[in-house]
C-alpha cells in the first residue's frame, strides 16, 4: 500500500467533511516519494486554490493604477502572488 492510501486511510471517512478529504488526499500526493513530479505540483496548486493564495478565487489586486515604487515590498509581493500565480 502507498503512503498517499495510508495516509487517505488513517482517519474514519464519516468523521471529515469532503473539503478535508480532499486536502488529506492531496496532502498524502505531496508527501508521497513515489509520486510523480507531476502530480505533486498540481497537488499543490490545488492545495493553494483552495486555500485562496492563488487562482481565480484570490485576492486580487486592490488598486491596479497605483505606482510600484509607492508599494511596500509586502505589497509587491502580494501583488506579485495575485497576478503572476493566477494564471
């Protein structure tokens, strides 16, 4: 058996919601050294979708005009991750 279906396996399926299957199931792709590169990666971006950081559902950038140079580095990086990892 894999890690990723001992890992899905470890908790009784009724006790967590489908959200959390999901993540445990991804959780377990990621950790699993068998699985392909692959996989992996898009393990993770899935994780990070659903977590908001990245992809249609995140936050977007608040004030498209403003200047750069007006922007923290926090805010750059914030405005980096928003736009350049959603697409």
């Amino acid at each position: 058996m894999t890690r990723a279906k001992k890992t899905a396996d470890s908790a009784p399926a009724g006790d967590l919601t489908d959200a959390e299957l999901v993540r445990q199931a991804l959780r377990a792709i990621l950790q699993d050294d068998t699985a392909g590169a692959q996989a992996r990666a898009t393990a993770a971006r899935t994780l990070a979708e659903m977590a908001g950081a990245m992809g249609r559902h995140s936050e977007k950038p608040t004030d498209p005009t403003r200047r750069l140079a007006d922007l923290s580095r926090a805010e750059l990086e914030r405005e980096l991750a928003a736009s350049v990892l959603d697409g």
